[in-house]
C-alpha cells in the first residue's frame, strides 16, 4: 500500500486486550512492510524499531467520557495537522471522529429499561452515546469491524442505519506455542485447578464461576479457583471468603500448564481473548454463552448457556475434563488477524486527500 496506515489507541502496549489486539495487528503490519503510525495519549511498552508513533496530550482520567471526548478533539487535530495534503487510511479503536475503518471491541452502550429515564438527563450517557454514533455512523466511516458475532448482531440491531457501511469480522488472534512444558497432573477430575482470568468481576461472571466451583467441591472437595487479573481486595466480601480461591493479581504471563480448565461463565464478553490463549497451551474451556469467541468452535471446549444451573455446569466440567486430549489448538492467529487487513480489509477503503 502506498499510504500511511494511521491507528488510533489511547494507550499503546500490551496493557488489557484491546491494547494488546493494537499492538499485535500494528506489528505484523509493519513486518509485513506498511507504513504505519500510531496515534496515541501514553505508550506503556517500547515499540518495534520502524514503527512511528504521534503522542497527543493526556487528558485527565476522569470523568473518562470527558477525557474520551478531549482525546478524539486532539487526535482529530494532530492528523489533520500532521497528514495535510496527503493521502492516509486511518484505522480507529476508540470513539474517533477522523477514521475510514473502526475495529468495535464492544459491546455497544446499553441502558437497562429501569434506567431509561435516566439517559434523558445524563451528561456522561449523552456523551458516550453520541460519540458511539461518531465511531459508527460519520460520513468518512466505510468499515466497521466487530471483533465477534454476538457484537455484529448487537450493532445492527441498535443501529438499523449500520447497514449502509461495510461490517466485516475481526477476531482477537493468538500467538502460535510452538513447544508446551510437560504436564504431570494425573488427577485432573478429583483435584481439578479451576483458572479464572479478568477485572472486571461482575461482568465476567466471578460470583457464578464461584458457585460453580463451590459445588463441584461437594464431591470433590480437593478442586480450587486461582483468579487471575484482580486482587481479593477488588471483589465483594462474599466472594474471597473461601480458603480455596487463590488471588494472583494481574500478569502478562499465566503459567497455563499449572491449570486443568479455564472457567469463563461471562454475562456479557465481546470476545474473550483468554479462550483463545488457553486453547493455544492445551487447556480444555468451558464458557457462557455470552462469549462472542464461540465463534471459533474450538475443539475440547464446553458452551453452557449463562442461566444454567450450577449442577449442569458441573456436569459439563466433568465430561469436558475426563475427554480432553490436552493438546493446543490454535483456529485464528495474529498473523491470520493481519493478513486478512491487508488482503482483504483495507482494500475495500477508498482513501481521500486529508
């Protein structure tokens, strides 16, 4: 491609998976010879040598829909400034103003019908709806990408004048192991590692995976959760009562082949990286309904609809535990994720003189 490919992020690096979905699409990017440019308010990790980066100035950080609402004024400013007179595709992950292309990491704002009233006087929900619109409907914008399904079908479903852009999937990837450290766990249903990743407690579903995990020790008694991404002080009393869950905190690096199952039962998951990094080191999944990373129909992996009962969830462990193989699987990976951009994505982007 002859033109600069400009990405848009608020932080640059590998520091929650939007920002990490950024830095290894602008990567493979750059291997792959292109031009590339981000724009961005902080970069928490060095860049790859030959990758430009523009910094804009940080807004506060809260509230965050006035900083979201600084940061598109300043980025919409920079580019123009920056870019005059050329030709650019500009690639948005944030609630731009600028860009031809936004990939939608979701989910879209959504009020629960006892609130309605509210977003009729609320400043910050005004806010973030009007500029969900921007991303989504602005003239300059002819491809969305929602990273899953679920996120494709909410979108057309909330906003019917959607279907006059491009909408194209693009899913999270994951880096291909090429060797996995041996496992010598031997009673994998009796003493089962339970593994929980997120930080967001509620929305991940922490209080379920905690019931489930507290029934399945009636009859296995040994079994434990370790949680991944928040601290026992993040979570409700309730919750990091018991003896056998374990608080890890947040880390880029989980030591996957200490863990038999990767417990996601999220209410709401655009995607869910996790899943697919866990298949990639052999570990079996059992996971909601509500996670948009069904989409990839990886083997030695359980669906359970979000409003089962524990017992069913239970159920479904001990068939999905006694039935893994243990081997990785990888259905979509990073370098998936940039080819499909540069074969057939940014093709379809007609680019304008700024």
């Amino acid at each position: 491609m002859r033109w600069p490919i400009i990405h848009i992020v608020k932080r640059f690096g590998r520091v929650g998976g939007m920002e990490s979905y950024v830095w290894h699409l602008v990567h493979g990017l750059l291997e792959r010879g292109l031009q590339v440019v981000v724009v961005c308010e902080q970069v928490c990790e060095p860049p790859a040598g030959g990758l430009r980066v523009i910094k804009v100035e940080r807004s506060p950080a809260k509230p965050r829909w006035r900083s979201m609402m600084a940061f598109r004024e300043r980025v919409d400013q920079r580019i123009r400034q920056v870019f005059s007179g050329q030709s650019v595709l500009i690639h948005s992950h944030e609630r731009s103003l600028c860009h031809h292309v936004t990939t939608f990491h979701g989910p879209p704002i959504d009020v629960p019908r006892k609130f309605r009233w509210f977003q009729a006087i609320s400043r910050r929900l005004a806010a973030w709806r009007r500029m969900e619109r921007d991303e989504l409907l602005r003239d300059n914008v002819q491809l969305i990408l929602p990273v899953s399904n679920r996120i494709s079908v909410e979108l057309r479903q909330r906003y019917p004048k959607i279907n006059s852009k491009t909408l194209e999937l693009a899913w999270p990837g994951v880096a291909r192991v090429m060797t996995l450290p041996e496992r010598q766990r031997s009673n994998r249903i009796t003493d089962t590692k339970f593994l929980f990743v997120g930080k967001e407690w509620k929305r991940k579903g922490l209080d379920i995976a905690v019931r489930v995990v507290a029934e399945f020790r009636k009859q296995r008694p040994n079994a434990t959760l370790t949680i991944y991404g928040m601290n026992r002080t993040d979570v409700p009393g309730n919750i990091n009562l018991y003896p056998w869950i374990i608080f890890r905190g947040w880390s880029r690096n989980i030591p996957w082949s200490d863990y038999d199952v990767l417990l996601h039962p999220a209410r709401n998951e655009p995607f869910g990286m996790v899943v697919s990094e866990a298949r990639s080191n052999g570990i079996p999944v059992i996971m909601s309904s509500a996670v948009g990373a069904a989409d990839l129909m990886v083997s030695d992996a359980r669906v359970v609809e979000l409003q089962a009962g524990t017992l069913e969830w239970c159920e479904q462990i001990v068939l999905l535990v006694s039935q893994s193989d243990g081997q990785p699987e990888v259905k979509w990976s990073w370098d998936d994720l940039v080819d499909k951009h540069v074969e057939i994505l940014y093709p379809m982007v007609r680019v304008s003189v700024l």
